[in-house]
C-alpha cells in the first residue's frame, strides 16, 4: 500500500521510475481511484470537504475528482521523487488551496 494514497502497490516506484511510471495509462487512471477511496473511507476529511466546494462552485463531480486527483499526484510524484514519507498536513493545505 502506498501511505496515504489508499491505492495498493507491492513497491512504488522511485526517482526516475517515478517520473516513467507518471505516464503511463495505468498511473493515470489509478489518481481518481485514490480520490474514490477517500471518499469512501472518509480520510482525510478534507477530501470530502473540498469535493463538496468544488462541486458547490460549478464543477461537475467529475472535473472535481480530476481537481483532487491533480493534488494527489502532486503529492505522490514527491513522496516518490524524494523517498520521504507521505505529510498529510501538506496534502490537506494542498486541498485547501483548490
């Protein structure tokens, strides 16, 4: 399990890999995933949360999902790039910023 992300993979990848991996179909279908089983499990909060403002601001839920899943890449292109753990608080400020 990638940390933080609730997207399941056996070993992330890392530096270059990470920038290869960014590419690919399959990467990119798997950010809405993530932003999915946020919703669904409810964490972090502020997922729901900026869904709700987006949507309440003229987004089609689809393009507010695409929004978020924009902040999660973000984030996980530098979990991976610099090998260091996953930080929620600047995720949740990531979300905000939206």
């Amino acid at each position: 399990m990638v940390s933080g992300f609730g997207l399941s993979r056996s070993r992330p990848p890392s530096g270059d890999d990470a920038v290869a991996d960014s590419r690919s179909p399959e990467y990119r279908r798997a950010l809405p995933e993530v932003v999915h089983n946020q919703l669904r499990d409810g964490t972090p909060p502020e997922t729901r949360a900026t869904l709700d403002r987006l949507v309440a601001g003229g987004y089609s839920r689809e393009q507010a999902v695409e929004t978020i899943a924009g902040a999660v890449e973000a984030e996980m292109l530098a979990v991976l790039r610099a090998r260091r753990p996953f930080d929620e608080a600047r995720y949740t400020a990531a979300l905000r910023a939206l």
